[in-house]
C-alpha cells in the first residue's frame, strides 16, 4: 500500500505571512469562514431539488473498534479467486469482531493514493467492479459490525483522459503528492458532488470517511484558477507560493484550511440530503495536532475539523512520523487533541499495522499493547490500517480480545 510518508515529508517548509487589512471572510473563536463558497451555490441546488430520503436512524458508538480495509486486496479478476476472497473476510471480519468498518470504495490499483477507478457505479470515473455494495450488504447480513464507513477522496480523483479538469499543481513545477483536481474550480466541485451524490443513491452506509488527501501544503495549489482565488480574497498569490522563507505564520494557509473544509462541509450536506443521520470523519496527520503551525504545510487545523467533522481520525502512526518515544507520541497527541475535545468524544487514534519506511509488519502484540494504552489514558475510539486478511494481520484472536468493549 502507499508510504503516506514519502508524499508529505517534504512539506515541513517555512511558512509564509502576509498582512493585509481587508479578507472577505468571518471569523468566529479563531476560525476563518469563506463568506463566498462555490460549493454553496451546489448544496443550494441539490437541497431546492431534494427528495424525500428514507431516514435511517444512526446512533453513535460510545467506543469505536474500527478494521480499516482496503477493497483493492478484496478485488481480483478471477471472480472464483473474489468469492473467496470475500468469504475469508468476512470470517475475518467475525473473528475480530470490530463494531466499525472504515470500507475503501474507490480503486487505487497503483497505490498512489489516487481513485482513477471505484468500487460503485456513478457518472464519471470508471468502475472497476461493483463490489463495494455486495461487501456492506454481506457485512450486514453475516457479522455483528454496526457501523459502515465509506472511505473515499475528497479531491483526489484521476478522471478519464477526456475531462478538461485542473489539478492541484506546485509552485516548484508538476504535481506532488496525491494527484488531486484543484478545488478551486466550480466545475470540479460539481463533478465531485455528483460522484457523492451517485454513491449515496445506490450505497446505504452509516458514515463517511473522508480520504487525507484533504491538504494543500504551502505551495500549493499554484494553478491559476487557484491563484485567482488567492487574489479575491487579498493575497499575492505568486509571491505567497514561491518565497521559500518567512518568520511568521501564512495567513493564507487558514483561508485554505477554511476553503476545504467548507467543500467537504458541502459535499456531508448534498449527502445528507440522501441520509440525513450519516456520520463523518476526516484523516489527520499526526504533525498538526501536534503543533498548530503544521497548518501551514498541510492547511489542515483541528478547531476546524471538529467544527466541520462528526470525528476526527488522527493518523496516530509513530513510524511514520519517525517519532522516538512512542508512548510520548500518543500522550502527546491525546493531551493536544483534550484541547479541542476534552472527553475524546469524537477523536479517533488509527494505528498503522505496517510501518511502510521498511515493509515491515507491525507485530500484533504491540497493536495490542498500544490499544491498551490508549484506552488507559482515556482514548474512546481506536482503528487500525492496513487489514491484511491474506496473511491474518494483525492475528485475529488477539486482536479479539483487545477490540472487546461494551459496544
């Protein structure tokens, strides 16, 4: 699966600031709002045409227990070779016994951790294998898992050759990162919402996961539609994306940090508009909740996700982060995100199973012990990622009994 590490370790650069006297937008309690959103004139149109949805109540799950599971391994040509490969899930699924499912529905057949295929039929990118449904409905109906996540990108979408679209481009030159279509083109945010809006129709589930590919770093995005953007709301784009070095804080970071965070706002409204109890979540890097200037190189920030989110699933991964003191690590998270919500009520700890700088497999026994730190210093809700049913990783009957909760 992909190394998250190598997409954003370049991205811990200096920021920039620039002082302006005029931004059209609000703040309230420190957070930026975009008066002028062009996902709000979607929701508007989605919302003057609703119809009447069959409401689904969605209770929350006190402690979350979350298998966080990718399709792509699910998935194979020989549909014998598939069947099976669905069964030995799902028995999987049984031994473990998570109450959550965190379930990929979009295709990422290269592992760069963009969707140019999915899992569901919709309008605009090709469907790899209608398999998506046919794995919630056999969740459902063999094995005690109450809670369906569909995880999914917010920008990061390959379309077929044939759409004109732009993405999201570096000041430096090219892509970098996910391959992610620039947010700051209505059309693209049209074309999102109806990939959402076309999941919804056919796919019933009780929350949705937003992808990490969420983000801008500081040099981005630095296409020109983007980049008038910037100019509406008073920055010089140009000098903001090129100069490598400045001494305080971007202001620009927290208008996008609001700006995407506002689209993804968007997109749970037209959705809700299908399944109005529906649960959301977004994936957070471990360096901004650790230190708030991380805004600046990821234009994520945790006032605004737990403004705009339902959960907050912090990517509490310490190989990744190349962390020392791994127990540190997760108290230091656990005591930045009580700023923000004290009871850990909507923050969720995902662990990695694989620790991608080597390939090597994390081994259960650590999961395990660090699940029982974790709840021991108060955290609620704990998932890990990848689940690997081919190999039985993390093995199951462990895994078992540290996933036990009241839930």
């Amino acid at each position: 699966m992909i190394n998250f590490k190598n997409l954003y370790k370049n991205r811990f650069t200096h920021c920039l600031y620039l002082s302006l006297g005029y931004f059209p937008l609000s703040t309230s309690a420190g957070l930026a709002e975009i008066q002028h959103h062009p996902i709000n004139d979607i929701v508007q149109q989605y919302t003057a045409s609703k119809t009447t949805a069959t409401v689904k109540r969605t209770s929350k799950i006190d402690q979350m227990r979350i298998m966080h599971i990718d399709i792509d391994y699910v998935y194979d040509e020989d549909k014998q070779q598939q069947r099976q490969n669905i069964q030995a899930l799902l028995k999987r699924i049984n031994m473990i016994q998570p109450n959550t499912i965190f379930l990929q529905a979009f295709a990422d057949p290269d592992a760069n951790g963009s969707a140019d295929q999915v899992y569901f039929k919709n309008r605009h990118i090709p469907l790899r294998d209608n398999l998506f449904p046919t794995l919630v409905s056999q969740i459902r109906s063999t094995t005690q898992v109450k809670h369906i996540y569909a995880w999914l990108p917010l920008m990061a979408w390959e379309f077929p050759k044939r759409y004109k679209l732009s993405y999201v481009s570096h000041s430096a030159g090219g892509k970098q990162g996910y391959i992610r279509v620039s947010p700051f083109d209505p059309q693209n945010l049209k074309y999102v919402s109806e990939i959402y809006l076309d999941f919804m129709q056919s796919n019933s589930v009780d929350g949705v996961l937003y992808h990490d590919d969420v983000t801008l770093s500081d040099y981005e995005d630095s296409s020109n539609i983007a980049k008038k953007m910037y100019q509406s709301w008073g920055f010089n784009a140009d000098q903001l994306l090129k100069q490598s070095k400045h001494p305080k804080p971007s202001q620009l970071a927290k208008f996008k940090t609001a700006y995407l965070d506002q689209f993804a706002e968007g997109i749970s409204k037209i959705i809700k508009q299908q399944q109005p109890n529906i649960l959301t979540a977004r994936n957070m890097y471990a360096p901004v909740v650790l230190n708030p200037e991380s805004e600046n190189w990821f234009s994520q920030s945790m006032p605004s996700t737990y403004q705009y989110y339902d959960y907050n699933a912090i990517m509490a991964m310490p190989y990744m982060e190349e962390a020392d003191d791994h127990q540190q690590f997760y108290l230091d998270l656990i005591q930045q995100s009580k700023k923000y919500d004290p009871n850990l009520d909507r923050t969720i700890f995902e662990l990695q199973a694989v620790n991608w700088i080597n390939n090597q497999k994390i081994s259960t026994q650590e999961i395990t012990e660090t699940i029982q730190f974790l709840e021991k210093h108060g955290v609620k809700h704990i998932g890990y990622y990848p689940d690997d049913f081919v190999n039985e990783h993390p093995q199951p009957s462990k895994l078992k009994s540290a996933f036990l909760t009241g839930d």
